[in-house]
C-alpha cells in the first residue's frame, strides 16, 4: 500500500520537477548557470509571468468599466502624474544605483515589491472600478519600466564566456516572452473565478521576483572600473585613457563614440514610441470600433498577440544573426514598418493593424538587438553598463510619448495610425543616412561574436 501511495506521489510530483528541472537546465546552459545569467533569466520570466497577470486583470476593467471620453482623460492625468517623476529622475537613476551597495538587486527587488503591494491594491479597485485603479495601474507601468532600465545594466555583468551580449540579451527576452505566454492562459483562467484572482496571482509572482533578485551575484551591484556615460561630453566630463593612446585623454560619451549609437539610439526610439502610441490609440479606437465582427476584448487580443508573436520571432532572428552589419538591419526594419504603417493607414481593416502589431512587434525586437550590438562593439567597456542603462531610459521616455500622443488623438483609425506612420518617417528619415554611411565605414572597434 506504501508503495503504490509513494508510486502515486511520484507520478503527481514528475510533471512538476520534470517542468522545473528542464527549465533549469535550458536556463543554465552553456555556462550561463555558472555566471549568473541564467538566474537573470528566471527572474525576467516571473517579471514577464507578473506583468501579464496584472494585464489581464485590467484589461476588462481600465478601459471597459467607464465611458471612453472618462477614461482617456483618466488614463492621461495619471499618465503625466506618474510619469512626470519617473522622467525627471530616470537620468540619475543609473549613477546613484552604482553609488549605492546592493543598489542594483535592491533596485529590482523594489520595483517587484511595489509591484505585489499594488496588485493588492488593484484586486480591491477592478470590483468596484474606483478612481485608485488608476493610477495604480500606471505605478505598476512605471515600476516595470523601472525594472527594465536596471536590468539592462545587469546582463553585461553576467556574460558567460564566449557570450555576445547580443545573445544574451536574446535569450533573457526569450525567456520572458516564454514565461509570459505560459502565464496568460492560467491568468484568463484566475480571471474566471473572479476578477481580482490574477491579481493574487501577480502578488505570489512579484513576491517571489523580490526574493529572486537577491539570488544574483553580488558583482551586479559592483560599478568597479565603471564610468559614466553622457549623452554629450562637456568640460567636466570624466576624462580616461583609452587602450592604444595611453598620453592623450579623451572625453567618454555616447557621442565621442561614432554616429552608429546616436542614430541607432534615435531610430529604436522612433520605434519605442510607435509601440507606445499603438497601445494606447488602438486601446481606446478598438473600445469604440472593434476590428470587424469581433468584440472589442478579442480586437484587442488579437493586436496583442500580433505583436506578441512577431516580437518573438525578432527576437529569434536577432539570435540567429547575431546582429550581422547592426546599421543596415536597424535601417531595413524601420522602413519596414515605416511601409506597414502606411498600408495600415491608408487600408485600416482587421487584417493590417494585426500586421502592423506583428510588425512593430518584430522590427522593435530586431532593432533593440542590433542596437545592444552596436554599443558593445563601439563603446568602451569601462562606459558600456552606463551606456546601456541610459539608452534603456531613453527609450522608455520615448514610449511615454508616444503613449500620451495616442491618448490625445481623436478615435479615427486612418488618421491615427497616419500620425503612426509619421513618427516612424520622421525617425526613419533623420538617422537612415546617418546609419548607412556608419555601415559603410565599418565598425570603429573590433566587433563582438
């Protein structure tokens, strides 16, 4: 009887640490279990896991529950409250971090944290559809965008050898995008048995996201042998020697390092901003005019896996080409979805905003990933980690832009997404010469494999 209880258990238990240890063994392949990074990965994928719990939570509630007019004018007071500090103190987020012991697993301790305390909050809102979900809804956005800058000056401490960081990004972003598509059917299926059910879900996921961060190495929270990068030198500017020209100082910044960062920098923030407008206009446009027969829950869902799925496949491919001649890539994919963004404008149906999602989806994946290349084949390594973290808040800047345009704009779906197809032109034509003439120069420092 003992035995085929114990025979019984064992049965119950194997999918479970079959699951567990197959993970563990794909996260901490080739020596990523040894230098951290595969611990990065597991604590990306229960961000990712938390983030879509609290989506579904909100997505019947935040644009469903009040009239659209209420709503836009909600989402944007909150919008600007909560982000108008995030904005002023995003450019000294990375230098205090790196002044500050532990600052960077604390850092992203604190954002999961906030994050748990304000699922509570939302599980007692999405009921009632009271004020305060709004702008809780918008901390746990700024947290995440929080967790995103940090992370980003995490994964070049943890590369394994041999590691480009353009893979180890990709795999970081695979892992979460895993996760993510795990967690989303179990979220629907909390979100049966009631509405404030995924958001308990979200408050075990960051918990445990908070408890995980402490498990990375401690040298991610070490800025030893670590400048500052700046957007623009000036005369204060911290002067070092660069190998090779050990008697002449010179001035680290993002621009004393070429024009491929810059114009990189500037072109993947066209596209952050695209993402950040298309989430917000087709949020409120789908409330009031869903993509053909469909309810407004499933037009949404069906952009949202788009764009879903076609980041992924950018990410899969970014891997693959291990960001082969960055510049032409950057170029090629936001002038793809430069073409895309016309076609959705001019031909607004069903089937090309699911394409334009697919699109922006992939290109800002793509791009991302040739844009992490490009920094690390061309910026000095004692500036590289600050150079990351000020991108990423660069780029989170831009999608709150791009957010707050969508929010303003009528609910006209040719003109919206014309307005769309206007940002990527304006961002596409300013860097695409500046791209192609960096290419055909070649790399200013030896590339990374």
């Amino acid at each position: 009887m003992r035995k085929a209880a114990r025979a019984v258990g064992r049965a119950l238990h194997l999918p479970f640490t079959g699951t567990a240890k197959g993970i563990r063994r794909a996260t901490h392949a080739h020596g990523a279990g040894e230098s951290g990074l595969g611990k990065l990965i597991e604590l990306h994928g229960v961000n990712g896991a938390g983030d879509v719990m609290v989506t579904v939570a909100l997505a019947s509630t935040v644009f469903f529950s009040v009239p659209t007019d209420e709503a836009r004018g909600r989402v944007a007071l909150y919008l600007a409250i909560t982000m108008a500090p995030f904005t002023l103190l995003a450019p000294v987020i990375g230098p205090l971090l790196d002044r500050i012991p532990h600052g960077r697993r604390a850092a992203m301790a604190g954002s999961m944290l906030a994050r748990a305390l304000l699922a509570l909050t939302l599980s007692g809102a999405v009921a009632t559809g009271s004020i305060e979900l709004y702008p809780a809804a918008l901390a746990v956005l700024v947290s995440s965008k929080a967790y995103g800058v940090v992370r980003s000056a995490v994964v070049p401490r943890l590369l394994p050898p041999r590691f480009s960081l353009v893979k180890a990004n990709s795999r970081v972003t695979l892992g979460g995008l895993l996760a993510t598509g795990i967690a989303a059917p179990a979220a629907v299926g909390l979100h049966r048995i009631g509405p404030e059910w995924p958001l308990y879900g979200a408050f075990v996921l960051f918990v445990t996201g908070a408890f995980l961060s402490f498990t990375l190495p401690h040298k991610v929270d070490s800025a030893k042998g670590e400048r500052r990068a700046l957007l623009a030198a000036d005369a204060e500017h911290v002067h070092v020697h660069l190998p090779g020209t050990p008697k002449e100082p010179r001035k680290i910044g993002l621009r004393t390092v070429g024009p491929s960062v810059t114009h990189g920098l500037v072109a993947n923030a066209t596209l952050r901003c695209l993402s950040g407008f298309l989430i917000f206009f087709l949020a409120f446009l789908l409330r009031e005019d869903p993509l053909g027969d469909q309810s407004a829950a499933v037009s949404l869902a069906i952009v949202g896996v788009a764009a879903g799925v076609g980041n992924a496949i950018g990410t899969a491919v970014g891997a693959a080409l291990r960001a082969r001649a960055p510049e032409l890539i950057i170029v090629v994919v936001v002038g793809f979805v430069l073409a895309m963004a016309i076609a959705a404008a001019s031909l607004y149906g069903a089937v090309v905003v699911g394409l334009l999602g697919a699109s922006a989806g992939f290109a800002q994946a793509l791009a991302k990933l040739s844009l992490d290349a490009v920094i690390q084949r061309d910026v000095p390594e004692l500036v590289r980690t600050s150079a990351f973290a000020r991108s990423e808040t660069i780029l989170q800047m831009s999608w709150v832009v791009g957010g707050a345009i969508g929010i303003a704009l009528p609910l006209h779906g040719g003109v919206g997404l014309a307005v769309g197809a206007g940002i990527v032109a304006l961002g596409w034509l300013t860097t695409v010469r500046g791209l192609l003439a960096a290419a055909r120069r070649g790399a200013s420092h030896p590339r990374v494999a």
